[in-house]
C-alpha cells in the first residue's frame, strides 16, 4: 500500500492528478480544514 499527501491550488489541479494515478487509486480524502496557500487530499494506492 502506498499514501500520497498532495498540495494543490486549484480543484483543476487535483483532478489532473487522479487522472494519472486513477487505475490504482484505492482511496481518496480531501482534507476539512483547508489553511493556508496550498489545500490538501491524501491518496491511498494499491
């Protein structure tokens, strides 16, 4: 199992993103609090 915390500005930003890791994405969450420049979602992979 492999974790990724991505830094994104923009939802455009993320979304380019799961388009490359989509066929192993096991698992996503946004994260709720969302300070600061950058906001953030950890990915889960097989």
């Amino acid at each position: 199992m492999i974790k990724i915390k991505i830094s994104y500005e923009r939802p455009e930003e993320l979304q380019k993103v799961l388009e490359r890791l989509a066929p192993n994405v096991k698992n996503l969450k946004v994260a709720r609090k969302q300070d600061g420049r950058f906001l953030k979602a950890y990915v889960t992979m097989e």
